[in-house]
C-alpha cells in the first residue's frame, strides 16, 4: 500500500480547509437558521473545482482519482453537512451513471455544466414502497416510438428542488426488474410532466433540500437514455455501481465529522473547569477521547486502504459496504460522546455539536442503511 498523498492534493485539500475554517465556519449558525446554502458560498465550491473531482478534465472535472477524492470528502466533511451534500450528487451519485455508462454525445453534454457546478444533477430512485428493496421500484416508463412516457412519483431526493437536471429510474419491464427490466434517464428540469412535490422537514441537514419528484405523462426522448438504446433495461446495474462509489466518499466524510467533533470536544474539555480543574484532567474523560480518536484513527485507515484498492482497479464492494458501515455507526457514536463532554451546553443550539448531533444520524440511513451493508458484506463473504 502506497499512501503518498500528491502534491496537488495536499495543497487542495489545505485550500478546502481554509475554506470551511474562514468561509463555512462562521456561517454555520445563519446556514442552519436561513436553511440555505448562500449563492456566494456555492459559487466559492464551483471554483474550487469539488462539483467535478471524478469527471475527467476532458469533460471539464478534476479527474481526481478515488484516494484523492476521499481526502477531500473528508477535508469537506468538517463543515456544516449541507456543504456536502450542495455538491455530492453533481460529484457522485448524480453524475456517475452517465460519467460510467453514458454515451460520448450524453457525456459531452452533460459532464462539463455538472463538473462546473452551472448545472445540479439529483438522482432519483427512491420511492414510498421503494428504500432498501430498490427493486420494487413502481414508476414506468412506456416506450411510444422515439420516447418513453414516464409515470410515478419519487421521494427524498436530495437537490431535487434545484435540480436543472434528474437521473431517473424507472421500469422499462415490469416482468423483469432488476433483472434486465428497469431503465436510467435522464430528465431535464421544464420537461412537461416533470414537477418537483413535498419538501420534507427534516431533523437535520438545514441548507439542504430533499423532496418528491412527480412524473406525469412525462415525455423523454430515446436518447435521455443512459448509455442509448444498448442500455435499456441496465438502469438497475448502473444505480447499483453509482451507489457502490457513494459509501466510500460517504465514509470519508463521515471521518471528517467525527474528527471535528473529537477536535471541539477535546478543546471544550480544556475550557471547561468543575471540581477546581479543567474536564479533560478527569481520566474518564480522558478515555472518551483516546476511544473517539482510536476509532477515528481506524475508520481512516478503512477509507484510504479501500479508495488505494479500488484505484489499483480491484473490486472494493465489500471493503466500500464495510467501510460505510463502520464508519458511519463511528461518526454516530463519536458525536454523542463529544455531546457528552459538552455537558448541558451539547444540548444547546449555539454550539456546533448539537448540530453535528443531528446531521450524523442520517448517514447510518441513506445510500443503503447498516443493515443493508451487512448483507452486502455478508453477500460476498458467502460467494
Ligand atoms: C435525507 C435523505 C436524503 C435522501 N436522498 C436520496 C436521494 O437523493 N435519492 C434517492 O433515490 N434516495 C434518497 N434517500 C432515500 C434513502 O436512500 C432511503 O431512505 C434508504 O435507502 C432507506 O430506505 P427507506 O427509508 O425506505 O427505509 P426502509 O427500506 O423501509 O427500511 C426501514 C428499516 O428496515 C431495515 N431493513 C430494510 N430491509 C432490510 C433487510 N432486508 N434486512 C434487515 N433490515 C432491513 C432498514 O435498514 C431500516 O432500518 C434519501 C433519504 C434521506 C433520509
């Protein structure tokens, strides 16, 4: 294993730090009550360059390979998590489906504006009887001639109410499913029939917007097809490997989190005086933070070891599935021990922690929830 962290990735990641220290960090408070993203901050993130780290420069993107990816999901994932999330489905599971299957005429049309941050991609897949069996997905698309007309209703998708353009899934076959039955799109914002529902109130991840997207009699030509006519009926394969790049990042991020909140945590205790002495002299205190920074310490070595893995062209399902799965159930118990130090005042919205509190507990959820990352791992151990 080769860790050596290229130079233009250690400057880039000591540029995005600066960022979140000088720009994100003395906002995070108007970010949560405003529940919005400034205009000038996104335009800072389209600079510097994170809504296209993995589309190739020939598209216009970083073409960052997955080790440098995951640094910067982690320097990123120090910020309020709706920074994240603003570029993560341009970056990720957005985008991938047609930066992996998308024809040459798809990719020349739609990677540069993605890469570039001028347009928002959402991907939309889950439905009300759709979350964990993704395959049980009801929304069709009818082919008639040279389109399909698409029917159903989607939920929770991040950036769908900014979103200039949509990755759909819908079933092409209702026979066959996942099985060679469910096709990818690609829906353009003001395509009659297309409109965006409910927005969710959520527990956490203020700034962000996750909503309905509704289908009626919506029609999109043959050649919104993720990878042409060769593709019909791949969709499911194609979501599949787009969520499989996710739980990395994902746990890069989550690393990210956890270290800021062992960061606040540790200084809290240094501040804090009971008992004549500041909090971090009481070796029970002392022990939560050896035990945050251990499990951070391996969370870490997860990520990098994976992302070296997959950028050495070996197949990581497992080690992605085991690495979110570890990484976010580390993030959640990592906040709620820094919540702890902080006392009464952890429970309080004028410190950080309380938010991070909140916005951890989504993780353990989406892009496939704990549970569903068992089976993947214990799928391929019993291949
Ligand atoms: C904030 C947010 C943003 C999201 N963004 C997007 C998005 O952009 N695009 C998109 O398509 N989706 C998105 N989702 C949806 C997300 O991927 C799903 O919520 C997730 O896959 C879980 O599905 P579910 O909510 O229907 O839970 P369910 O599938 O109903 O699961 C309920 C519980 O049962 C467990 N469970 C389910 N099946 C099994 C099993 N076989 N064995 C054991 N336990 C099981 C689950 O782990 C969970 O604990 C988002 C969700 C949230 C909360």
């Amino acid at each position: 294993m080769d860790f050596t962290i290229p130079e233009e990735i250690r400057m880039m990641c000591e540029t995005i730090k600066r960022f979140v220290e000088e720009d994100i960090d003395p906002i995070w408070q108007k970010i949560e009550e405003d529940d919005e993203v400034p205009e000038y901050i996104v335009q800072k993130m389209r600079e510097l360059g994170i809504f296209g780290m993995c589309v190739p420069e020939a598209y216009g993107g970083l073409g960052l390979d997955t080790l440098g990816e995951c640094l910067i999901y982690e320097t990123i994932g120090r910020a309020n998590t709706s920074i994240r999330t603003r570029f993560s489905t341009n970056n990720g599971i957005g985008s991938l489906g047609i930066l992996y299957h998308g024809t040459e005429a798809q990719k020349k049309k739609y990677l540069p504006d993605i890469a570039s941050g001028k347009k928002t991609i959402a991907f939309a897949l889950t439905e009300p009887g759709a979350g964990s069996d993704a395959s049980a997905i009801k929304t069709v698309a009818e082919r008639k001639g040279d389109h399909f007309v698409i029917n159903g209703s989607k939920m929770f998708i991040t950036n769908g109410a900014i979103a200039d353009l949509v990755t759909v899934m819908a079933l092409t076959d209702p026979q066959k499913r996942a099985r060679g039955g469910i096709t990818a799109f690609i829906v353009e914002k003001g395509t009659r029939g297309f409109s965006v529902g409910k927005h969710e109130k959520k527990m956490g991840l203020r700034g962000s917007t996750t909503t309905e997207l509704n289908f009626e009699d919506c029609e999109v030509p043959v050649e919104n097809v993720i990878g042409g006519e060769a593709r019909i009926g791949q969709g499911f394969k194609t979501a599949m490997r787009v969520l499989d790049k996710g739980r990395l990042t994902l746990a890069a991020a989550s690393v990210g989190m956890a270290q800021k909140a062992l960061e606040l945590a540790t200084q809290y205790s240094k501040d804090r005086v009971q008992f004549g002495q500041p909090i971090c002299q009481f070796q029970l205190i002392q022990g939560m933070l050896a035990q945050m920074a251990t499990e951070i310490f391996a969370g870490r070595q997860m990520v990098y070891r994976t992302a070296w893995e997959k950028d050495q062209g070996k197949d990581v399902t497992m080690e992605a599935a085991m690495s979110k799965l570890y990484c976010t159930e580390m993030l959640g118990r990592v906040v709620d021990t820094a919540l702890q130090i902080h006392g009464g005042m952890g429970y309080m919205k004028e410190f950080a922690i309380e938010r991070m509190y909140r916005d951890a507990r989504v993780v353990r959820i989406y892009e496939g929830s704990s549970e569903i990352q068992k089976i993947v791992i214990a799928r391929e151990l019993l291949k």
